[in-house]
C-alpha cells in the first residue's frame, strides 16, 4: 500500500493527526529530500508525541524517481510505504506523479490524503470571485519560454496561480507590468509562516511598492483573469507575435471558429 502524504507548508500544527498515524506504522519512505522529511518526524515526535518510525528513508526525485519504482516494485504490495514532498501536497509538481501512474497502470493500492496545499490556500486568501482557476505552477526561467508561459498564463481567460521564488519575484512583477500594468494581482508571501504576508492591487502599484521592500520567502502569485471588457489582441497583433506555433494557434483560435489544430497545420505550412 503506498500512501501519498501532504506535509505542513509552513506552520507544523497543520499535520493531521491521521497522517501521525500513518507516519509510524510506515515500514517505507519515498522522500523529495531525505533530509527533510526526517526533521520533520523529529519535530512531530518532540511536540506532539508521535512515535518515531522504524523506516527506511529512500530520496525519489525527477533524477531517480524511475529507477525507484524498478528498484522496489516487488514490495509495494507488502510494505506501509509512504511518499511526501518537501513541503504541500505530494505529486502537485513534482515526480510523486510518476509513482501514481506505475499503481495505476499496475493496478495497486494507493492512496492520497487531503492537506496542506499552496495553491487553494492562496486563491482562498485571494478574495478573486470567480471559482475557476488553472495552476502554471513555476514558470519558465528565462527566454522565450518564460515570455510564452507568460503570455499564456495572462489571456487564457482564467484566473492563473503561480510559484515564484524570491529571486525571480521582482522580475516577474517588471514582466508582468510591462504585459498589463493595470492587471490586479494578489501575492501571498510565506504561507502559515510567521513572517506570512498578503498583497492585493494593481501590477503597476505592487511594482513600486516591491521597489522599497526585501523580497525574501517563497511566494504565490495569482493573476486576475483578463475581463472581457478590456480589449483583446487582434489576428494581426497575434500574427506578429514571436511565438512557436502551438501557443500561437491557441490564441488565433480564441480569436475565430477554426480550432487549434486547424491553426497549428496553417502555422507550420508558411
């Protein structure tokens, strides 16, 4: 039986006391950073009187997560074996996904437990009002990658939730200005951390107000969903784009009746 475990982002009272349980009674775990997950335990052990598992500690990773399941496919039927991320809900980014797959396709038991998670927490936190969002979870570094993740993430006609680390927060506020300086934002900083801070106003505004501010922590950011009042690119403003084929053909065919195929087999012929 493998179990898929959330873990506290921030403030460790967030633990359930189901997840204690299962934590000893684990004969296995499969662990972002080993590092981690054990000081965790330890914590949960000090100030809440878990029993301390007599596990085995195993890192799955994107590097390894492959070799894991090859490695130990013959007892994941016999063994308590739980997997957790550092910090949230397990497999939301991250390669847990790979783990759930290889059950599914051989048919053995598993189960996801409901808990912390970055995502809902800072969209509830949000006050946006509309119930539909999509998750872009990290954006692309640099490039034309990230401008093309961008420019998607403002006018899919959602509201978009991202990570951002600190580093690259003040740049993603520069792109974000220059896109839409009056787009609204929320920005939430350390979630049920102690130094947990909310920021809700215009991209332009938050702009400046970063400019005065040390930007440390981890942080979510949510953009507000274009309003279909506020003017819309044109087929030719598109056209001129410098974008690859597939995201371009997505938003001409947003633009008209055609699809994203019909778009896409147009694109690649000029």
């Amino acid at each position: 039986m493998i179990t898929f475990i959330p873990t506290p982002i921030g403030n460790p009272q967030d633990i359930t006391i189901r997840a204690m349980k299962l934590f000893e009674n684990a004969a296995l775990f499969f662990c972002e950073d080993t590092r981690q997950t054990k000081r965790l335990l330890r914590l949960l052990e000090e100030r809440f009187d878990m029993t301390y598992p007599d596990a085995e500690f195993y890192s799955f990773n994107e590097h390894n997560g492959e070799a894991r399941i090859e490695e130990f496919a013959s007892v994941f039927e016999q063994k308590e074996i739980i997997y957790v991320s550092d910090a949230g809900m397990p497999v939301i980014s991250d390669p847990g996904q790979l783990l759930v797959a290889y059950c599914q396709s051989q048919d053995i038991k598993y189960d996801v437990l409901p808990g912390a998670s970055a995502v809902t927490t800072a969209y509830a936190a949000s006050g946006f009002e509309e119930g539909k969002f999509l998750f872009y979870a990290f954006l692309p570094h640099k490039g034309k990658e990230r401008s093309t993740a961008l420019l998607e993430a403002m006018n899919n006609g959602y509201n978009t939730v991202l990570y951002e680390s600190p580093h690259r927060l003040e740049k993603l506020l520069k792109e974000l200005v220059e896109a839409d300086e009056n787009r609204e934002l929320f920005l939430a900083k350390e979630i049920s951390k102690k130094y947990q801070t909310y920021y809700r106003g215009k991209a332009k505004e938050l702009n400046e107000k970063f400019k005065t501010l040390t930007i440390r922590g981890e942080w979510v950011v949510v953009i507000s969903a274009k309003k279909s009042s506020e003017k819309s690119l044109s087929f030719a403003e598109v056209l001129k784009l410098e974008l690859p084929p597939k995201p371009k053909a997505k938003l001409l065919a947003q633009l008209s009746d055609k699809s994203v195929k019909e778009w896409y087999e147009t694109l690649i012929k000029n």
